[in-house]
C-alpha cells in the first residue's frame, strides 16, 4: 500500500500522518510544499491532482492511498481503521 501525503513544514497534522504511516509499517511519499528545491513542482502536482478530481484545496496535509484521493488526517486514521490489515472492513 502506498500513501501520499502533501504537506507543509509547519503542520502538525502533516506530522502526525507521517506518524502514523511510521506506525502501521505504511510505505508513504511525504510531499513537502515548503520545500526550497522541490515545493514550486509539488504545488503543481497537487493543483492538477485536485483539478482531475474536482477538488478545492485549502488546507494540509492532502492524502492519497494507492492513487485514490483520501482526504486529510483524519480521513487517514479512518481509512487505515477500515482496512483489513488493521481494522475491520477493506479499502
């Protein structure tokens, strides 16, 4: 399973979604939107995720598993919840 996680430096629920993947043994990508080199590309990336997926965008972090649109940190803990690896249900 793979995560995505766009965020900003200054987040703490960014933080804590990197966290959790730490936690459950998630492999996740951390997009920083801060990032001096890379933050510009990752902005653009996620402007075209969310225009593909008619989305307004207006806070972080922004999460997707295995290329579908989850939400934010919250929609994470859920989505992991709902699993079947380590909850209940299957995503």
């Amino acid at each position: 399973m793979s995560v995505v996680i766009f965020g900003k430096d200054t987040c703490s629920w960014c933080d804590r979604s990197v966290e959790v993947c730490n936690q459950y043994g998630l492999e996740y990508t951390y997009k920083s939107l801060d990032d001096r080199f890379t933050g510009e590309a990752f902005k653009e990336e996620l402007r075209e995720l969310a225009l593909r997926e008619s989305l307004t965008i207006n806070t972080v972090p922004q999460i997707w598993w295995n290329g579908k649109y989850i939400g934010g940190y919250s929609q994470l803990i859920s989505a992991i919840e709902n699993t079947r690896e380590y909850g209940q249900g299957g995503f």
